[in-house]
C-alpha cells in the first residue's frame, strides 16, 4: 500500500503512472511474488489529511491485508503554502518537531491497525536551495533518529536522486518526474 501526499501519488509523472505502479514494477522486475500495490495516496495530503484516510473502513480493509505500506508525508506540512514556509523558516525546529509527532503518531496507527513493514520516505529539494537542502537532511535525519530501534519502519532517503535536474518532473519542474519515481520505486523493492 501507498500513502500520503503527491510524492507517493506520483504526481508530475509524465506518462501519468503512480508511485505505486512504479513499486509494483519493480517488484515485478526483481521476481518477487506481490499482490497489486494499492495507491491510497492523495496530492497535496497533510499529515491531517493522511490520518483522514487511514481511519476510513475502506483504507483499515487494505491495511489489514498489507505487507509493507509505504508513505511520503510531511513536506506539505513543512512547505506546502506560504503560512507553513513561513513558520518553517522562522521556527524550524519548533515546526519539525510538530510534523515528526504527527507522523509518529500516524505510524503507530498503522503499526496497530496491520502487521505491516512501514517505509517512510524522506524529503527532496526540487530548488536546490542551499538552505531547504539544510532542512532537508535535518527532517531526514530526524526520521532516522525517531524510527531507528523500530524494526517494522525504515527510512528511505530520496534527497540524492534529484541532483540531476533531469529527475524533475517536465510537467511541473517539481515533482519527481518519471525516471526518478522509478528510482525511487527501486530503493523501495530493493529495501524490501
């Protein structure tokens, strides 16, 4: 299962396929035996919205059955519109300690609603700001440091794969484009 906000969506894809078609590939191209990835994602979720879904009966069905359940979420908190850019820049660790609890708490949800792996995926910086690449190793690294004796979470980092520019969506210049979801989607099969 794949949740959370535009990044697990797969949003800016060119050839218009999700995160999840991606990882379900992968999975594919590795040989490993898998049912369809499902996409519970929804652009521009917050860690609010996030918890909305995974409280649906619909989404507590697929829970249930999951194996691994992959989720993209926080940036939208961080970043997402000019009150939470703002308050990220002038009280960034307040604002990150904000967002990390509201992903804990999401992760201990769904520790408890499934027997899942959980693959929580890091930020990227789509502007090659000097300064969001500082926030972005730190929230990284705060993940790592939340999750790291929790043996059913794993923190994938996906900063790096956007030093080429060319791993940038050409439909928005922001979103992974479809040759960085499908790097993406290989760190996550091969993680598994």
């Amino acid at each position: 299962m794949v949740a959370g906000d535009s990044l697990a969506h797969g949003a800016g894809d060119e050839a218009g396929r999700t995160l999840a078609q991606h990882v379900d590939e992968e999975l594919a191209r590795l040989g490993l035996a898998h049912d369809a990835v499902i996409d519970l994602a929804v652009n521009g979720s917050r860690t609010a919205d996030v918890e909305r879904v995974i409280g649906t009966p619909a989404a507590r069905a697929v829970l249930q059955r999951a194996d691994v359940i992959v989720m993209s979420i926080g940036g939208n908190d961080l970043y997402g519109d000019p009150l939470a850019r703002a308050l990220s820049r002038a009280l960034p660790g307040m604002m990150m300690r904000a967002v990390e609890s509201r992903v804990a708490r999401i992760v201990r949800h769904l520790e408890r609603q499934s027997d899942a792996r959980i693959v929580l995926l890091s930020l990227y910086d789509p502007y090659r700001n000097p300064l969001l690449d500082s926030d972005v190793n730190v929230w990284t690294a705060r993940l790592f440091e939340r999750f790291h004796e929790d043996r059913r979470v794993q923190v994938i980092t996906i900063a790096d794969l956007f030093i080429a520019r060319d791993r940038l969506s050409a439909i928005d210049h922001f979103h992974p484009g479809a040759i960085a979801n499908a790097c993406i989607a290989r760190r996550i099969a091969e993680a598994l």
